[in-house]
C-alpha cells in the first residue's frame, strides 16, 4: 500500500449487532454506521414495516422455456433486463407459448396494479415497477409480484426505489457473488417513519406526474436532434 493511499474501511461487529438482525446474520454491511444511525432515528421517531400492507405471500416467478422467437400469440415474461428506471421496457422481455402460459396459475398472471421487484442478481437488485398495462404477462424467477393492501401500489413503489428503501436492499443483500438476493422476509422487515404515511400517496403521484412529463419532453427534443441530424443525408445522395 502507497503512503498516499487511504487504509481500507473496516466494520467491527460483536455478537449483540448479529443479534439484531432476525436470521442472526453475519455481515458487515449490518455493522455500517451510517446506516445503523438512519435506523435507530427512524426507529426512535415511529415507523412501521412494509408486512403491514403485504398480507399475501409474494409471489415469484419461475423459469420458462423461452420461445426463439415471438410471435403474435406467444406473451412477454418480465424480467430484471426489461425493468430500468421504474418503467417496463416491453421490447425485453422475452417471450412464451401461448399453452406455456395457459398453464402458469393466476397469482403469477400479473394485473393492473400490481407491484414488481428484481430480488436476484447483484447490481439488478431492489428495481420496483408498477405495473399498470393490459393483456397476458407474467415474470421469471428473479421477479416478485407484491399486491400492497392499505398502501397505493404506486406509493409502495416509490417507497421501495427512494434512497432509505434501497440502502435496505443493500443491506440484505446476501449469498455469493453474482449470485445475492433478498428473501421476502427481509423485504418484509424494512422500516419507514410512519408519519410519511400522511403525505406518501400526494408525493408518488407527483413525481410520478413530472416524471412523465420529463419523459415526453426528451422524446420530443430526441426527435427534435434526429431531425437535425437528416439534413446532413442531402450530402450523401
């Protein structure tokens, strides 16, 4: 190591910290100060855990055998890929029979308003979705389908993708590497201040609003750019 270079961080724990957590977990992201001093405010001031609004057990996908192709009976299979940025890019997910879908029971059959995380996979983990289309889809084994009940399918959403929401997936993450997930009791267990229950509808649905906006206006100036970008083809005719 350089003399300039700063000396790696390292987490003391002791047996009282893996005592607080349920499944008496040994990891050093539990013993980040940062986070544990975010926890015990919250904790101090009211809150409450995201099982209160989740009474249904989360329902997770499983692996199909994918078609090669699409076709125009085969339907999409949600995955990590086709979740970015809390929208659903159609054009990834990748497809199934019609008779293979015939055959996934209803509580994977997604509907309007259900909630979506990726629990698997490292980087791709903690990525919420709501799901607000029409037709046949369904999810693959890395996705879950919550159904929030007392809570806004939307609200939990933001919830979930806000910096207190993802620090906690951080913070459950285990297993090797390229290989973590979080189980549906850790994501049972996260805590929120209880008094943003007040005020959490108005704002998901505000930033929900602006963001769409945001959306259609870089549409418009993209194509705005491209229309640019046409006049230069005159000079290879």
């Amino acid at each position: 190591m350089s003399s300039t270079q700063a000396p790696p961080k390292c987490f003391i724990s002791s047996l009282s910290l893996v005592a607080t957590s349920y499944s008496l977990r040994c990891d050093a992201k539990h013993a980040d100060s940062t986070a544990i001093a975010i926890e015990r405010k919250i904790r101090s001031a009211g809150y409450f855990e995201l099982g209160e609004f989740l009474p249904g057990p989360f329902v997770k996908g499983i692996q199909p055998e994918y078609l090669d192709q699409p076709n125009e009976e085969s339907v999409p299979v949600v995955n990590t890929l086709s979740i970015q940025n809390l929208s659903l890019r159609v054009e990834d997910c990748r497809h199934i029979s019609s008779d293979d879908y015939e055959a996934v029971s209803s509580e994977r059959r997604l509907r309007k308003g259900d909630v979506l995380v990726t629990v698997d996979g490292g980087v791709s983990i903690g990525k919420p979705l709501h799901f607000d289309l029409v037709g046949d889809f369904t999810v693959d084994s890395h996705v879950v389908i919550l159904r929030p009940e007392g809570l806004r399918p939307l609200s939990l959403v933001y919830l979930l993708a806000s910096p207190l929401g993802q620090m906690q997936f951080r913070r459950a993450e285990s297993g090797a590497n390229g290989q973590t997930t979080v189980t549906e009791d850790d994501v049972r267990r996260f805590i929120f201040p209880r008094d943003i229950l007040n005020s959490i509808d108005q704002v998901a649905t505000t930033i929900e609003r602006e963001r769409c906006r945001i959306a259609e206006a870089r549409t418009r100036l993209a194509e705005e750019e491209a229309s640019l970008w046409r006049q230069l083809d005159k000079f290879s005719a």
